[in-house]
C-alpha cells in the first residue's frame, strides 16, 4: 500500500513546520522554507519497489538545503533522481548550478552539500536508493549531479521513460516483480552515467547483466505461444528498442533467438518416449509453436531434414 502525506487539511499556520517534517522523514534531514504568506497545501505519496524508494511529490514555492552539520558521519549515502513534472527547480551541488525544466531530470547525491529552490507551484517524482546499489565510480557520479539530463533523447530518455512507467506501475507490482523492476532502473541509470562519461567496459557489462535476465524471462516462458518482443520488453520493464539491441550485441534477433531455443527443445522431445505421446505436432505446440507447418519449415531450415525424418533415426548425432 502506499503511504500518503497531505497537509491539505492543516491550517496555513501549521503546514509549514508539518511539511518540514515529511520533507525530512521522506528523503533525508533537509531545512525547508517555505516563499509563500499562506503556504499550499503539500502531499507526498510513497511506495517501496526493492532498493528504491519512489515518492511523488507535490507542493508550493520553497527553497530545501542540505547543510553540512546536517550530514551525519555515520548515514549511509544515498542517490535521489528527480524527475521534474511541472514547475521549474534551480540546483546546486558540487560547484554546478543548474535549471531543471519539466520533461528533465537530475541527480542528487546525499552525502554531501545541496540546494533546491522553486519559485512556483510543482510537482516530481523522485526515485531514492542507497549509493552502494548504483555500481559507477566516484569520479564519474560526481561530475553529474545538479546536471539535467534532457528526457527526449539518448540514454536519457531510455532512463525518464523507464521511471516514469516504473512510477506509475508501483503501485500494482509484487515484491519479486518490484525488486527486478529496480534492479533494472539501476542498471539503465549505471548505463546513462557510463555513457556520459566514456565509461564503454561498464556499460557492456550492464547490457550483458540486462540480457541475461531478459533470457531467463523468455526461457521461463517459453512454451507461451505468445511470448513476442513486446511482451517481453514490457515484462522487462524496458524498451522494445533496447531489448533489440541487446540481441543485436551477438549478432542475433529476439524472435531468432527465440525460435532457436524452442527448435532445441523440440529436437530433445522428438527423441524421447514423450514423442509416443504428444506426437510431431503435440511437441511443436508444447514449445509455443501454434502453426505445425511453420514448425516444420522452421525445423527442417535448422536440422537440415523435416521433424519426422530425425524423429525416425536420420539424426546423424543419435
């Protein structure tokens, strides 16, 4: 369930210093002040997916500082990307100083020194976790706070896109599904800071750790005769274009790759007792394959023969 903080009911008097407070428990120890006589109402909903705290935050014109004495040596460090929906954030951190427009996104390390102020109405979404589940050095995450990452094109879009959905998508996840669906929001922002920093070895090893886990989800289904790369890009929580690309990266296509584990298996059955059972076409719909003749064509471009050729002993390798 997620967890929902509204100071709409609170008197003006009282919100400022309510919302101080769930400013603070939500994120991180923060001063809050507030530009408005007659503060907004303010509203912060929360939900849990894994490592990743997500909170969707909306309020009126403030100014939030992280001092120095407010960073206590022994808090664990933690990551907050926002993604700004409406209203425009100005940010410091690290000696940059940056406009963050709707549609754009940016990091904030907690560790150390920051400031945000809005001058108007707003509202973001903000995506927290601790520093030690996003695997970039030091040197390049540094050189990327208080940036904004335009979400319209490259690895930045891939990222807005991705959190959006995950957002949106919170609230109906199970556990299992949600701690994948981080992992892989992590490993897309690990992409996009390697990608900004030339970072090329790690961000091979975050596609290969992104296309071992699309496998395992086609393997566990394959017998669905709908398994497609859609469906599979939406399982995934990704992009249909990233899932191509992944496969592009060995020189196959999803639905190749699909079509020959499906063949392998059905290559297995057809020399087994279960062949007695289920029969050519028995087999061929066990593995997701819903039309017997292009399960045949598709066979015999493989193996080189039709099914019941190899069923029947013409298998060299037998």
């Amino acid at each position: 369930m997620p967890a929902t903080l509204s100071t709409a009911r609170l008197s003006a008097s009282d919100r400022a210093a309510s919302w101080h407070e769930a400013v603070s428990h939500a994120f991180v120890p923060m001063a809050v002040d507030l530009l408005e006589e007659v503060p907004s109402p303010g509203a912060i909903v929360g939900h849990q997916l894994g490592p990743v705290r997500i909170l969707e935050v909306q309020a009126g014109p403030q100014v939030v500082t992280r001092s120095r004495r407010m960073i206590a040596d022994d808090e664990p460090p933690s990551l907050i990307v926002s993604l700004q929906e409406r209203g425009t954030s100005l940010k410091e951190q690290d000696g940059r100083e940056s406009v963050i427009q709707p549609g754009e996104f940016s990091i904030t390390d907690t560790s150390r020194v920051f400031r945000k102020r809005i001058e108007e109405d707003f509202a973001f979404t903000s995506f927290q976790f601790p520093r030690t589940e996003l695997d970039v050095s030091e040197r390049d995450l540094r050189a990327l706070t208080a940036t904004p990452f335009s979400g319209t094109e490259g690895s930045a879009a891939l990222v807005a896109t991705y959190l959006s959905r995950m957002a949106r998508e919170a609230p109906a996840l199970d556990e299992a599904v949600g701690r994948r669906a981080a992992a892989t929001a992590l490993d897309l922002l690990a992409l996009l800071v390697d990608d900004r920093s030339g970072c090329s070895r790690r961000q091979d090893l975050r596609n290969a750790a992104s296309l071992e886990r699309v496998k395992d989800h086609i393997l566990r289904n394959l017998r669905d005769p709908d398994l497609s790369p859609s469906s599979i890009a939406e399982a995934t929580f990704m992009s249909v274009r990233l899932l191509h690309k992944l496969f592009e990266l060995e020189n196959t296509t999803v639905s190749g790759w699909i079509r020959a584990q499906r063949l392998e298996r059905c290559s297995r059955d057809l020399l087994r007792p279960v062949a007695a059972e289920l029969g050519i076409a028995g087999i061929a719909r066990r593995w997701g394959f819903a039309n017997s003749s292009h399960f045949s064509r598709a066979f015999r471009a493989a193996y080189g023969m039709p099914p019941r050729d190899w069923q029947g002993g013409a298998n060299p390798a037998r």
